[in-house]
C-alpha cells in the first residue's frame, strides 16, 4: 500500500505554524505527526498539501493501492486507526482527490484524536499524555537533577547538556540541540533538532534550529522554525484574572475562547525579537516578524511585521530573506528557490 498523509480542512486553525508546513510536519512528543505514522506502518509516507508547499512537501501517488490518512490523528496502539484510512485507486487524480475532501467528513469513531478543540492549543494539551509508555533512555536515578517520576526523559544523539541544568520530565530533547548552563526545563516539554535552550521553559513545544539561549521565561508556548528569542525576554501564560485565555483564530480572523487557562505564545517560522520582550497571555506571530521596542507588544501580529508596541509596519521581503539566508547558512541550510517562493505567497496574503 502507498500511504499518503493530507492537511485536513481547517488547516487554517493551525496558522501559524502550518502557513509553511503540513499539518503533520508539526512536532509531539517522540517525533512529528508524521514520524509517528511512519513507525506506526513500518515504511515510508508522502505528503498531500496545498498547492504552494508541493514542491516542497511532493505526493507519492500511485495509479494503485494508495490510502490516505488524515494528519490530524496519531496513530493508536488497540488497533482502532481503519476508520482513517481512505483508499483511492484507478486513475483518481489530486484534484478529485482534493474536492472530496472538501466534501467527505471522515469517521472519529473510537479513534485517538490529537485536535479536540482543533487548534494549536491542543498540540499543547493532547502530547501530555501521549506515548509516555516510553522510558527515559538516561539514568535518572542517581542525578537529582533529572527527575523522571511523572515522565520520560528522552535525550537524542549529539545533544549537548551543559553544567548546572535541571530538566523535569517528560522532555523530549532532539539530536543536534544544546541546553545553556542553569536551564530549568519542566515538562510536557519538546525541543526538536538544532535548538540552543536556556532560561526556564515549561510546557513548550520548539519545532527546531531555534534559539531561546538565554534567561527569561517561557511558558504553554510553541516556537516554530528558525526563530531567536532575545536574552530576558518572558511571556505570560496566566491572566491576571485567572480566566480562560483568548487566542487569535485565522480562519474566523477573530480572538476567540480557548478553553484553556494558560497559553501563552504562538511564534511562527523565522520570526526574531529582541532583548527583554515581554509578550502578553495568547500572543500570536506570524512567519518573518521582527519585534522590538519597549511595552507589550500587541497579541495578534500578522507575518512579515517589523516593529512593537510603538507601531507596526511591512517587514521588506527582500531583507527578510538576506536574513533567512544568512540563519539558515548557520546550521548548513541552504535557502532554495522553492522555499523562497513558499515564503513569498505568505507575504503576498
């Protein structure tokens, strides 16, 4: 069977993270969505997304034997996953593909849902308590600085832990990452590959090759790809009321209630700020922001913005990519053609 993993419907309430990725590129604890459906089915599995990510994420499509699988479910270990699969076969095209999806709701029946709410939030609420069946593959046992009791300590290949950090459980560090001296890092927390984390962090999720390397707190946030969080800068992740938290919602353009009580930020690819931001409870940035200044930034800061609290105004594309690429180059990326195109239809919305 050809295996092919689709962005679902509303993949808008997963701005700003999926503007430049599928939906099952984001990161849970023990891999991305996709990862965890590749070790799930013991082989390989493409990509079916919108039409300006294909160059960048292509389909496998076969004439025969290809099944789709929504990305906005993880895969379960009772077996209960066949109502997620769709089988297309003779000659079915993407686009009759595509428009039955804009049709066909697929069945939840006994299935393990990571999107209850279907928002970034979730990302947040569901990995908790997902596949901590996992031990920690370190000894915590004789280090009273790790503490695995209420989750796994997970530590990946290549990942430099300097002297002085404490790490609660579970945390999920990837390969290539680096924690600074003195780092408190509590748990449900993921740090994908390439990531230089110091400070204190709780209930994050960092996508990778982003830097939050200094003091200052950071809390119920998910920080994407290629970012820097400036030295003493924090954020809120409880109103002073104690209330629910609203959020910037892309596909009704308006706060909404998330449920949730604490939330913090939402930070989109290849965004920086500056030294001593403090950003409010359920902010969220767009893709390419830079943001400086003294105050409160505001809490909805659409993509390619340059400024703060004292005002906004356009981020020119032509810059942002020197710098793109001069970030990327950092960490032996290259910045391709087709990815400066992706970024380019994101600026033009």
């Amino acid at each position: 069977m050809n295996y092919i993993l689709y962005d679902p419907e509303d993949i808008e309430n997963f701005y700003p993270f999926t503007l430049t990725r599928p939906l099952c590129e984001m990161r849970v604890f023990g891999g991305t969505i996709k990862e965890h459906w590749e070790n799930y089915l013991g082989c390989s599995v493409s990509i079916l997304t919108r039409d300006y990510l294909i160059n960048l994420y292509p389909s496998n499509w076969k004439e025969n034997g290809n099944i789709l699988i929504n990305s906005k479910y993880l895969p379960t270990e009772d077996g209960s996953n066949d109502d997620l699969f769709q089988s297309f076969d003779n000659k079915v095209t993407l686009q009759v593909v595509q428009d039955h999806f804009s049709k066909h709701v697929f069945p939840k029946k006994d299935i393990k849902s990571l999107f209850s709410f279907q928002s970034n939030l979730d990302i947040i609420s569901q990995f908790q308590t997902y596949n901590f069946s996992t031990k920690s593959n370190i000894d915590c046992s004789k280090n009273p600085l790790l503490d695995d009791k209420d989750g796994p300590i997970v530590i990946e290949d290549n990942v430099t832990i300097m002297p002085g950090v404490t790490i609660k459980g579970p945390v999920h560090i990837c390969s290539g990452s680096t924690i600074k001296m003195g780092a408190k890092i509590y748990g449900p927390t993921v740090i994908g590959p390439h990531c230089k984390i110091g400070g204190e962090v709780s209930n994050c999720i960092f996508l990778g090759f982003s830097n939050k390397a200094h003091d200052g707190f950071l809390g119920h946030s998910i920080i994407g790809e290629w970012c820097n969080i400036g030295a003493g800068t924090s954020n809120s992740n409880l109103k002073n009321d104690y209330g629910n938290v609203k959020m910037w919602n892309y596909l009704s353009k308006k706060f909404k209630d998330s449920g949730q009580q604490f939330l913090g930020l939402f930070m989109g690819d290849h965004t920086k700020c500056a030294i001593n931001i403090s950003f409010n409870t359920g902010t969220t940035i767009g893709v390419n922001c830079n943001i400086f200044g003294v105050g409160f930034p505001r809490n909805f800061i659409p993509s390619f913005s340059w400024g703060g609290s004292q005002g906004l105004k356009q981020y020119d594309f032509n810059k942002a990519m020197i710098v793109a690429e001069r970030v990327m180059s950092r960490r032996d990326c290259q910045l391709t053609q087709d990815y400066v195109s992706m970024l380019k239809f994101i600026h033009d919305m």
